[in-house]
C-alpha cells in the first residue's frame, strides 16, 4: 500500500479579519508560526475560514496567498466547496491554477441532495480537475450526511484520495477500512474524538485546535506515530479544554479570540457571526491555562 498522500496535523485556517477586510499581515504571522511548529498541512478556506462569509474574490485571494507564502514547506489543501456543483468546480479549479496540493471539499449544504446525488457530485469535481480531493463530510454543519458506503465508492475514483470525517462516530473509520481497497487517507475533523480515531486506523487530523496549539498538537501526533500512548494521552489530557472550549460558541469566533489573548490577531468575524461571548471567554481563558500557553 502506498503512503497517505495527505497526514498528520493539517491547520484549518482561521482567516484574520481587519476593519472589514482579511488582514493579509496576520494571515501571514499565523502561517508562519504553524510552519515553525511542524505542522504538515494548511486548510485555508475551510469552514473555519469563514468561507461562507467571505466574497468569492477573498476566498481565491486567501487560497492564493497561502499557497504563495508557504512556498512549498507545507502541504496546501485549499477549501474548495459549495452547495453548487460548478461554483465548487470552479473553485477546484483556481486551487489548481494558483498551485495548491490539494482541494477539501464540503458535501454540498441546505440543498441536501441524495446519496446519488452526492456521488454525482463529487465525481463532476474529480472528472473536470485533476487535483487531489478530499470529501468532507460534517452533517452537524451541511444538513446531510455521506453515507460509508456512497465513500466506498467514491475512494475507487484516482482523484478522491480520502476523507476528511466530523462525524465523531468512530466505528465508521474501522467499516470504511475493512470496505476501501488501496490508500485512501482516513482524516479527523474532530479535534476531540482525534486519539480516537488514530487508534482505528486515521492518519491525521485536520484540526481547528492547533490554530491555537500547534505545537502540542503536533506533539501528540508524533506520540501516535512513535506509539507512546501514554504520552498521547497527556497531551490528549492538556488539550481537551481547548477540544471543547473552542467550540462554546459558533466557531470560530472562540479560536479568535484566544489567538486575540495570544497577540497574533483580532478578534473580529463577519456578519451573520459576533465575536464570542462572555462565557465562552471565560471557558478558552481557563482551557488556554489548563493547555499551558498562558
């Protein structure tokens, strides 16, 4: 079996905002400070980047930026998704033309089209661009969920190299294993369930956590792949405040503002979110403590 082309602890991007507009000097701080840390990939343009809140010439100016400030010393998966197939294609598209290694794409959301529908879908996207696709699916998010076996029969298509899974259902990883022939990479989405999901088989995570705490992330990571559970497990331990805390309130608002208490940008979202609230404040206040980083 050949190596997973897509592994590790891979940052859905928070796009930092500034009087309105996406502040390209915080993008490019926050960049850097994943690359130092060791991460092995970028989503940007992800949900996490507000990609449902950002104009169509933002979300290609992030994805283009991205790609050109990471130079190649991290693997980039631009979000690439939509509830309209030729809008998702065309955003496939431009990932591949700017130089992306990849593209994540969303099952399309409040359409919520069939399981045949769905296969559809993402076969269109595979057969007009021959870039590496990741699924995502996040029913909690889009309203419809990919089923395991529609998966199984999308990872045949040389194009669809994996899935990225926020479910938190982790007996599905160990069905879609004993069910997909050949690589395909089993991703996290789900920062809290990631241990876990390691344990059946993933091979990373793609994490709104180490917006925060790339470094320990990685750290836990690296404990997996050298099988020191226990030291997984502490990691796991410090962690699981920032796991939940994160997403107190509509994320990601909550990561803003700890990357705000952290000096790295502001904590400004867009419309129709509002930064976060006192109680989640208070609940990143004492996870950021609990993690070590302040």
């Amino acid at each position: 079996m050949t190596a997973p082309l897509f592994k590790g602890v891979i940052t859905a991007l928070i796009t930092p905002l500034r009087d309105g507009n996406v502040d390209e000097a915080a993008f490019e701080t926050l960049l850097e400070r994943q690359i130092a840390a060791g991460v092995h990939g970028v989503v940007p343009m992800g949900t996490t980047g507000e990609s449902a809140s950002l104009t169509s010439d933002e979300h290609r100016r992030v994805v283009e930026l991205c790609v050109r400030l990471s130079s190649g010393r991290v693997r980039v998966i631009a979000g690439a998704g939509s509830s309209s197939t030729d809008k998702a294609i065309a955003l496939v598209r431009h990932a591949k033309t700017v130089g992306a290694d990849g593209a994540l794409v969303v099952t399309p959301y409040y359409n919520r089209p069939s399981q045949a529908g769905l296969k559809a879908h993402f076969e269109a996207i595979a057969e007009a661009v021959q870039l590496p696709l990741l699924l995502y699916n996040v029913p909690g998010r889009t309203g419809v969920d990919l089923a395991d076996t529609t998966v199984a029969e999308l990872a045949d298509h040389p194009n669809i190299v994996g899935l990225k899974d926020a479910t938190g259902d982790l007996g599905r990883i160990s069905w879609m294993r004993a069910h997909i022939t050949g690589q395909f990479d089993l991703i996290s989405g789900d920062d809290a369930s990631f241990l876990g999901y390691a344990a059946h088989g993933g091979v990373g995570v793609i994490s709104v956590v180490s917006n925060v705490a790339p470094e320990a992330m990685v750290a836990l990571y690296d404990a997996l792949q050298t099988g020191d559970l226990a030291a997984a497990r502490s990691w796991q331990d410090r962690l699981i405040g920032l796991h939940q805390a994160l997403f107190a309130d509509a994320s990601p608002s909550p990561t803003k503002y700890a990357l705000a208490r952290l000096g790295l940008c502001g904590e400004e979202v867009r419309l129709p979110l509002v930064p976060t609230s006192a109680e989640a404040r208070t609940r990143v206040d004492a996870a950021l403590s609990m993690a070590g980083i302040v």
